[in-house]
C-alpha cells in the first residue's frame, strides 16, 4: 500500500484540512478458495470454530482491494482517502469466491 495516502473510514482526517475533492476511488479483489482449503473450512465449520483460511484469504483480499484505492488515489493527485466503506460479498457456486470491494472519496489534505 503506498505509504504517502492515508486511508480513513471516517468522514475527514483529525487535525488535518481537506484542501481538494478528487473524486470517488475504488478497488476490488475477488480470491479464490481453492479445493482443499474449502475441505478443511467445511470440516471447521462442522466441529465449530473459526477458519483461519478463509480469514487469512479475506484479509489479502481487504489488503489487495486497499492498495488499489491508494494507488487509484494518488494517481487522481490526492494524499488521503476518506469515507472509505468495505463489503465483503461471495459469489460463484456455495460461495467459492470472495470478493472485497472498497470504495471512498480521494482527497488532498494539508
């Protein structure tokens, strides 16, 4: 994630003005579970408990989806992202995919 774009799910960013809307970013991952990992968090969901794979798979795709908004954002000139809102959604079949949307409003802030 670039270092340089602050990311904020909040309307503004505390002790710093918003010089300049640069408009509506966003960024999207959709990860696939393979086989095997949907086996094992099948069997998870079964006996109880968490499942680290799937948390370990949404958490690169939130990364992932995060990066693109920053990217996105410096390349319309801003320095921070505010607003931001995250969904988390499954698609395909027995919701073998996850996707990871991310979108908020690119901004300049001093």
């Amino acid at each position: 994630m670039s270092a340089s774009v602050v990311l904020s799910t909040t309307p503004s960013i505390e002790g710093r003005k918003i010089t300049k809307y640069c408009g509506i970013v966003t960024g999207e991952a959709i990860m696939g579970a393979n086989i095997f990992k949907d086996l094992f968090a099948g069997i998870r969901d079964i006996v109880g408990g968490r499942s680290a794979t799937y948390e370990a798979e949404l958490r690169k795709a939130r990364e992932l989806a995060l990066t693109e908004i920053a990217q996105a954002a410096a390349e319309k000139g801003a320095n921070a992202v505010v607003g931001i809102d995250l969904d988390y959604e499954t698609v395909g079949g027995q919701g073998s995919m996850l996707m990871v949307t991310v979108s908020g409003t690119a901004v300049v802030v001093e």
